[in-house]
C-alpha cells in the first residue's frame, strides 16, 4: 500500500530543492572568483573574429595564437582523436604565452616557467592540429567591443588566469 505524500513532506522536499539550486549558483560564482584569486595569468595573443552574436549584445569571437598548432608538438604516440582532451604546455615568449607542447594526460611535472591550459581537439590534419580551450568569447564592457575589434589580426593581448585544479577565465583584454 503506497504512502501518500503529506503537505509536511512535501514542503520539506520544496526546502531541499531550493536549497541545493541555490548552492550550485553559488558554487559556480565563487568557482569564478576563485579561479582569478588563485589562479596564474598569463597572456595570449589574440584576433577577434566576430563582434556581434544574435542578440546583438557585445562580445568577441576570439581566435588565438594557440587555436592551430603544429602537429609536431604532439607528444603521443596515438593520433588524436576529435573532442579529445588535451593539455598544453604555455611557456612565456616576449609579452605573451606560446604552446611549447602539447600532452593526452596532464603532465605530472614541469618547468616552473611552463603552464598548463586544458584544451579540446576541433579536429587534426597531417600538419595541423585544432584546439579549443572554452576561452573563445569574451563579452567586452558597453561597447567596447565594437573598437576592440577594428584592430588587425593578433592585435589584442587577453589575460588569462588558469587556476590549479584547470579552470581558465579571461579576466581582460586589451588592444596592442
């Protein structure tokens, strides 16, 4: 025989439901705020793409100087393979980040000068390889967008801070 659900319980489960909803939104802000807090920022140079998305708020569409590498950085032995994870090892060249290599498994250890930037594989070719690291859009203050990306190819400098456990956020961007 079922056990009908009384008003108590009811009210009960409203009060764990709310709660845990509430949580996560929690949970993901301060996971933000933490990764800028603690994380290492490093810079990358950048080419906006695309000013304008369709519900014409201001954002760039960004294309770094890490989005296609040389396949030779590549340091399996198995191809890789579309949507694959992968981690890549930044290293400081001027006033900005380069990819020095790039790993199927997080490396265990590395330079101190070296970071780590977790990617995705968009896809590879004999040369190239097609990376994707969920920093791609950058909603830009007012209008700012618009003259940010009047500027010629790689002619932004982001700051990315990348915290330890491999979260990334663009914590700025500004014009060369």
């Amino acid at each position: 025989m079922a056990v009908l659900p009384t008003p108590v319980n009811r009210r009960v489960w409203l009060v764990l439901l709310v709660g845990a909803q509430l949580l996560f939104i929690v949970a993901v802000a301060a996971a933000g705020y933490a990764t800028t807090a603690y994380g290492r920022t490093v810079q990358l140079r950048t080419a906006p793409v695309n000013p304008r998305d369709l519900l014409e708020r201001d954002h760039l569409r960004l294309t770094y100087g890490i989005t296609y590498l040389p396949l030779t950085l590549w340091q399996e032995t198995s191809e890789p393979r579309r949507r694959q994870p992968v981690y890549v090892a930044l290293r400081a060249q001027g006033s900005s980040y380069a990819a020095v290599r790039v790993y199927e498994q997080e490396p265990s250890a590395l330079p101190p000068e070296q970071v780590i930037l977790r990617g995705w594989v968009v896809g590879s070719s004999r040369r190239t390889l097609h990376l994707r690291y969920g920093l791609e859009r950058y909603y830009a203050p007012e209008n700012q967008a618009k003259a940010l990306n009047k500027k010629g190819p790689h002619a932004l400098l982001v700051h990315v801070s990348i915290a330890p456990w491999g979260q990334a956020r663009i914590t700025k961007a500004e014009v060369l």
